[in-house]
C-alpha cells in the first residue's frame, strides 16, 4: 500500500466526502467514536467553509493552532483516515487529547494503515518543531495503542477520563 497525507483540496472533494459520510455513518450508529473531531467540527455540505475551517491557525478558546491531513490510498484513490496535529499543548492536551489526534475510517480499519498514517504524521510534527510528542488513546483501542507503541510510543500513565481508562504515550522525535 502506498499512502500519503494530503490537505484537504477541490482536488480530493469527492473522497473526503465520501468517507466524512462512511463515518458519520458509523458514529451515529455505534457508541464508540474513534475519529479526529477537527473533522467533524464543521459541515461538509458547504465544501468551502468546510475547507476555510478545518485549521486553526490562531490560538483562541482553548483551542491552540493546528493542521489537519487526510490519509490517500494512492493505489486505490481513497481517503482512508485523517489525523490532526496540534502545535503545541495547552493544559486540556497535555492531560488528555495530546498532539495528534487520528483516526482510519470504519471499512478500512485492521489494514495497517494506521500505523502508516501515524508514522507519517510523526514526520509533519517533526517539519512543526515538535520534538517530543504525546498521543493519547482509550485503553480499550488496542489498534489505536498498537500504532503509537509500533512508531516509539513508550506509555507514560493511564488515567480515568468520563469513566474510560486513557493511555497516555510519548514519542521522542529527536
């Protein structure tokens, strides 16, 4: 398989669409979300606005700036996961959300793109000037742990979040 992380674009309108649907799909359906909210924070219906707000490039209301890519599947020209990528850690992120949020859409999951789409973004944090990254997951998601621990992710803690146990994970860049 060969994959690489691309910014949303006209280009790639009718794929992100596609999966943003497959997914929205699923999570209205089955109680466990296990997708990047930055890209289901705003309606894909109006392509632009979508496009214009998928980042934050300002800090504002507890948000800090971000950059979003989506997962191509070259091979196959699809849009198989996303994954966000805070700049910095403010104190929310450092206790529970972490630099980079991810996430591979329902029907393509179990087929080691995640671990990829991580390594990849491992990368894109490198080009930011993040030397120490923190990813966090559900313990139950044992995909999720197993493609931070496969990219260095040595587990710091665990904690209890809403009733749910987060695993806490650091990746050395340097």
């Amino acid at each position: 398989m060969q994959i690489k992380l691309i910014k949303g674009s006209y280009e790639y309108k009718e794929q992100i669409i596609e999966m943003l649907k497959e997914w929205k799909e699923y999570n209205d359906t089955h109680e466990v979300n296990c997708s990047p909210g930055a890209i289901f924070k705003n309606n894909y219906d109006d392509f632009d606005y979508y496009l214009r707000n998928l980042e934050t490039s300002e800090p504002k209301s507890g948000l800090v700036p971000d950059s979003t890519f989506f997962c191509l599947d070259e091979e196959r020209n699809i849009i198989v996961g996303a994954v966000n990528i805070r700049h910095y850690l403010n104190e929310y992120l450092l206790a529970h959300g972490g630099h980079i949020g991810d996430g591979i859409r329902p029907s393509e999951r179990r087929k080691g793109y995640a671990t990829q789409m991580v390594g990849l973004a491992l990368e894109e944090c490198k080009r930011i000037g993040i030397k120490k990254v923190l990813m966090v997951c559900d313990k139950d998601n044992i995909g999720s742990a197993k493609s931070i621990i496969k990219n260095g992710g040595i587990l710091e803690n665990e904690q209890k979040e809403d009733g749910k146990v987060e695993q806490r994970y650091w990746i050395d860049l340097e």
